[in-house]
C-alpha cells in the first residue's frame, strides 16, 4: 500500500513524508501493543524488535520512546533518527527523500510523550 494513500496533497518528501512515516510507525506500534495487551506505559515503544541478527549492536530498526538509540552498529551504522526538531536535518531530495526516515523520529516521539503522559492503552 503506498503511503500516498494517506493524504494524496502532502508529498513523500520533507516534513510531510516525514510524517506520514511517522503515521505508519504509529499505527504498527499501536498494533503491537494491542495485540500484546500493553497500555503505553508497558510498551517498549520499539519497532522491528527482535528482526535483526543477534551479532548485530541493536535493539530494533526503530525506537519511538528515543529516536536515535535503536542501533549503534559498526556493520549498520548508527541510527539517525532525530528526536526534536533542534536536531531536524534537511537533506536533499536525493538522500532519503529529503529526511522521511531520519525526521519521522520527531513526530513518533511526540506521540510516544503524549501517550504515556495521557497513560492507559494508547
């Protein structure tokens, strides 16, 4: 399914691709924690636990509770996932279509924050 489908006027590039990346890590978090029975404050926030080769330095490809922590790996690189917009990066069109992937840190930890302060099922 193409995330275009969200909203055909926001672009999959920049801020709004960032966004709808975001959307799409949200809802696969929200799944996770329904399928487990978890409210916000048990959940561990991570996507992709468990997908990664046990040699590898990483927890997950994603942390949504902390943008950036989910892997440290000499073989993988670092996660670049930024958390607050102080660190937003702009990049070019062609390098990760503007940041959709590196800034989607940004929103999903803003969801996270409100979630676990509301508490219950998220």
């Amino acid at each position: 399914m193409s995330r275009q489908i969200l909203n055909p006027q926001l672009g999959y590039f920049h801020q709004s691709g960032a966004l709808s990346e975001s959307v799409c890590d949200v809802f696969a978090s929200l799944v996770k924690q329904y399928s487990l029975g978890q409210s916000a404050d048990q959940a561990d926030w991570l996507l992709g636990a468990g997908m990664l080769a046990p040699s590898l330095k990483a927890k997950a490809l994603r942390s949504l509770a902390a943008p950036g922590t989910a892997y440290d790996d000499p073989r993988l690189g670092k996660d670049r996932q930024k958390a607050d917009m102080e660190r937003y990066f702009d990049l070019s069109l062609n390098q990760d279509n503007g940041g959709v992937h590196i800034n989607s840190g940004i929103p999903n930890r803003a969801f996270h924050l409100a979630a676990t302060a509301i508490g219950g099922n998220a």
